[in-house]
C-alpha cells in the first residue's frame, strides 16, 4: 500500500473525441439490449425474488421497462438486518488496509466498465452523456478517496505524549447502519453512501432509490467482483414508506446515512430518536437534504461568465440537483441586461431524450416529479411574470422546457420551496447588501455563488453568505472529491461533508486504551 499514488480526480470524457463518442454508442446498444431483465434482493450474499417487483422505467420513454427490480417487505428487511448483524464481526476485524483494498478494487471494476455504467445512468435517471459521466467518475472517486481516508485513520492517531503510559486511540466501526440514497446521483451518492461505512468496518443494508434499482444492483456486481464478502452490503429495493420506516426504527440498526428530501430526512430523524426496547445506543442520523440555492450576480462581474455559470447550475440534469441554482439575485443596474440575455440563452437549449447526443436538458425523473414540477410553473405564472419556457410534455418521456420566471418576490413561494426542476427564478435587489440578505432567507443553506469583480463584496459574502458550499466566480454545481467537501447548513442538513476529511469519522468511534508501565 506504500506504493498507492495520491488521490486525484477521475477525469472526464470528452465526447467530441470520436473514439469516446463511439464507446459511449456501443454502451448504450449494450445496455439496451439487456432492458427488461429481473433483478433479485441480495441478502447475506444470496439471491432472493419476490413475487412484487418495482418497474423501473427510462424517464426519456416511459412505455421503456428498464428493469424489474425485486421489492422488499418487512420480513425481508428484518432478514437483512440480520445478516449484516452476522456479517459484522468478521468484517470488523479485516483489517483496514484490505478494506480499503476492496474499494480500490472496486473503483477499477468501474473504470474499466465506465462507459456501461454511464449508459445505466442515461436510460434509467435521464441523465445526458456528460452528466452521467460526472456521476460514474465522482463514484469512482468516492471509492479512491475513502480507501485512502481509511489508511490514514488506521495509523497511530497523534496524542499527547505522557511519561510512564502507553495511550494509543483507535477508531472503531459502529455496527450494523441503513444506507439510503437518492435517485439523483443514482451511482455516484449511492457508491459514496455505502463505500464510507462499510471500509469503516461497519456493514450495512441498503435501500436505494425506487426510481433507480437497476444502477444499484450493476453496482453490487462490481463488489462481489471486488471480494467483498456476502451480508458486508445487502441489496434491499423496497418502498420508502414501507421498509424504510421499518429499518430506520430497527434496534438492531448503529446509524443512518440519508440523503433525499428534507421531508423524508425529518421524518428519519425523529424516527431514529426514539429508543427501541432493547436497544442499547443512540443512532446516528446523518441527512443531508434539499437546498434552495441562489447565486448573485454583482452590478461589477464579467456578465458572460456569470450567465453561462447560472444557465449551468440552474439547467444542468433539468435542475435536478440539490445544488442547482433556482434563485438568480440580480443586483442594481444590470437586472434588464441579465435578463434579456438569459433568455435569449434559454431559448436555445436543447430539450429531448437523454440518450441522443448532444441534448441539454434530458426529463425529469418520473410523472409525480413531472407534476409537481409543472404544477409551480403554475405558481410561478401568478407569482412572477413568465420570461422563457413554462412548457411541459409527458406524452412520451417527462420532459419539461426550462423555465424562467423574472419580477418574482423573495418571498414567493417559487423563490423558498424546493421545485427540483428547470425552473429559476430571477429576484431584483437594489445592492449588494440586500441580494445578499435575499440570498440568506431561506430555510436551506446548501450551495451559493457570487459572480463580482468587487474585492469587497467578496470578501463580505465570504463571511455572511451562510451555505455550506460558497463558489465565486464559478458554477455552484459539480463538487468535487477530495476538492470541495459536499454538505450543507440549516435544513440542508447534518452538513457531513461528503468527499471531504472528516467523513468518515461519522461510522466510527474512537477507543483510547492506556497502559501504565
Ligand atoms: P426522497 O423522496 O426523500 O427519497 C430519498 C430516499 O429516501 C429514497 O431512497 C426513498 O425511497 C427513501 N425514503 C422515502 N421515504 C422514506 C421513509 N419514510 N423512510 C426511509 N426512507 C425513505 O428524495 P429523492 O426524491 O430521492 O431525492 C431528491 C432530494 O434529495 C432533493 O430534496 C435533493 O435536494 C436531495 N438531495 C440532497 C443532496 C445533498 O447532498 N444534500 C444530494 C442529492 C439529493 P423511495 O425511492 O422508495 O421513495
């Protein structure tokens, strides 16, 4: 292990280049040619089907069956809590460097099988080429930077040197966790999710996203090609509803590790306050939820720099992204500019099937996100004055044209709720001081941006924009690995800093066992 390279960044795919724009082709004919299969739970390391399945369906042409995924009921999540309860004493005592070993097999399985993976991603969330891309590398990444994070916090851990004793600190595992991801990075949260607890010496049973089973399951392939031994991770598709309350609530259960809505991680929070008889420990609720996020635009910045970083971090994955700027605040004397510049931007994205080349904005997830979605564009037209889009079509696949809506006040109900879709809403204010104030009413405080060339402002909103990931002079989307820790304040939630130094700690304890000589 002393020969391990330091972490970097997998690098994206360039499709302009014939030969990727060709492998990715192939993938997606491959990967189609195997829509429709069935897909069983795995439990202790062993296939289960159940008569229920969950369809999952291609969100660019719903008539699309992408797989049908076994569906888990309450028995069957007690049996998966029971086997990663026997699985732990075992994996607890692997040693960490081949835990880590694991991931980093793992993180080659994924490589080498990118393009596929990237393709899963296309037909089952709608992602486009480069942002399935971005989800399959930052997986990867998740896998290499948490195998290293667990060999540096399996050395001797720093301590105060006291004459006559040994003291040695130790992290310890937590025991048996709930993994419970989103479908918005169906690969990428999933990976990170479960690869930190799990090279942490924990084992954990998870339940990942309705919407998004089948990526799921081509991800547990890759780790029992990796060696990870069987009930270490056991596969449960299951509704949320049902078997989520059912696990979050378990005794046997250490920890929780969410990410989704803020409604859903209320509820697993106070779920897991609640002490089951014969439980012995608290639970550890990590949630990181929605946001509601907003960038400024300065009366001083470079205009075009700062309309391509908000078309960006509003459009990218149809604003499907808990970083996505939904409020543009849009300081002074340049309001009538951005605006006639953003929509004429707007305007000629490209909206259609995920899977052709080329297209900007894919669909939505699935026909509830399609109407609520559309119904806050309805809002929206009562709240603001409708510049651009405002359109949607489900006929086919979800598809829903972005949307801008200017004139909107920062109180309205498409400036502080989270929509989850291509819809943005342009706030004015009169200066600085009272974008940033706007900026800071919400209830969320995940990501936030600032496009200014004034030193002072900067440095201001260094200090007062309260979010969790603050980015200047850039896109707020697209956190990377190791580069910017991911999590945010208030009710974005537990702020856990995902791809960042501190993470792992979360599924661990710490031991000090001193000697006196
Ligand atoms: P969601 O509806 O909250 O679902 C997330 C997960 O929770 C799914 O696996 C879901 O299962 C499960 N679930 C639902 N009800 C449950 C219950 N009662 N107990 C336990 N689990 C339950 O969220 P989503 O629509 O998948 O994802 C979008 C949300 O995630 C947005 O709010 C977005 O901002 C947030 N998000 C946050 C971050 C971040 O880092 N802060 C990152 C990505 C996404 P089913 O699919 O079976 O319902």
């Amino acid at each position: 292990m002393r020969l391990l390279t330091p972490f970097v960044n997998e690098p994206l795919t360039d499709f302009t280049r014939e030969e990727n724009y060709r492998k990715m082709k192939e993938a997606l004919d491959h990967v189609r040619s195997q829509l429709g299969r069935e897909y069983p739970l795995i439990i202790g390391g062993k296939e289960v089907y159940t008569r229920e399945k969950i369809v999952s369906r291609n969100p660019s042409c719903h008539s699309e069956s992408v797989g049908l995924v076994s569906r888990a009921d309450r028995d069957l999540a007690q049996q998966a809590v029971e086997a990663a309860a026997k699985a732990f004493p075992a994996w607890k005592n692997v040693p960490p460097e081949a835990r880590a070993r694991c991931l980093l097999k793992a993180a080659a399985i994924l490589r080498r099988r990118k393009f596929e993976f990237s393709a899963w991603i296309v037909l089952e969330a709608g992602k486009n080429w480069v942002e399935a891309d971005a989800d399959t590398a930052e997986a990867i990444d998740f896998l290499e930077f948490y195998a290293r994070e667990m060999m540096r916090l399996a050395q001797p851990q720093p301590l105060t040197p006291y004459p006559g004793e040994e003291n040695i600190l130790e992290y310890l595992p937590l025991g048996v966790g709930v993994v419970i991801p989103p479908w918005n990075f169906p690969l990428a949260i999933l990976v990170g999710t479960t690869a930190a607890p799990v090279v942490a010496g924990n084992t954990v049973v998870l339940k990942p996203a309705s919407n998004t089973p089948v990526i799921a399951y081509k991800f547990m392939e890759v780790l029992r090609e990796a060696g990870l031994p069987g009930g270490v991770v056991n596969y449960l598709p299951g509704s949320g509803g049902e078997v989520g309350d059912f696990l979050v609530g378990h005794p046997q259960v250490h920890f929780i590790n969410f990410t989704g809505s803020k409604e859903v991680g209320l509820r697993i929070n106070a779920l897991a306050a609640q002490i089951a008889p014969g439980q012995k420990w608290l639970k550890r609720v990590i949630a990181e939820m929605g946001g509601k996020d907003a960038i400024i635009i300065d009366e001083e910045c470079n205009l075009d720099e700062a309309i391509a970083g908000t078309l960006v971090s509003a459009f990218g994955f149809s604003g499907q992204k808990c970083s996505a700027c939904s409020r543009l605040i849009v300081v002074g004397k340049v309001y009538q500019e951005v605006l006639d510049r953003l929509a004429a931007k707007v305007a000629l994205l490209k909206v259609g099937p995920a899977d052709e080349y080329g297209v900007d904005l894919g669909p939505v997830i699935d026909q509830a996100s399609f109407n609520k979605i559309m119904q806050y564009v309805e809002i929206g037209r009562r709240e603001g004055r409708l510049l651009v889009g405002g359109k949607g079509d489900d006929s086919r696949g979800y598809f829903i044209w972005p949307t801008v809506f200017a004139d909107v006040p920062p109180g309205a109900r498409i400036a502080q709720e989270e929509i989850f879709g291509p819809v943005l809403a342009v706030i004015p204010a009169r200066d600085f001081d009272e974008a940033l104030a706007i900026a800071n009413d919400t209830e969320y405080g995940l990501t936030g941006g600032v496009y200014s060339s004034n030193r002072f402002h900067l440095e201001k909103a260094r200090r007062e924009f309260h979010v969790g990931n603050l980015y200047f002079n850039r896109k707020i989307t697209g956190a990377l690995v190791g580069v910017q820790p991911f999590g945010g304040f208030n009710m974005s939630g537990t702020n856990s800093k995902a791809g960042g130094g501190d993470y792992l700690k979360l599924f661990m304890q710490s031991k000090v066992v001193s000697e006196r000589f």
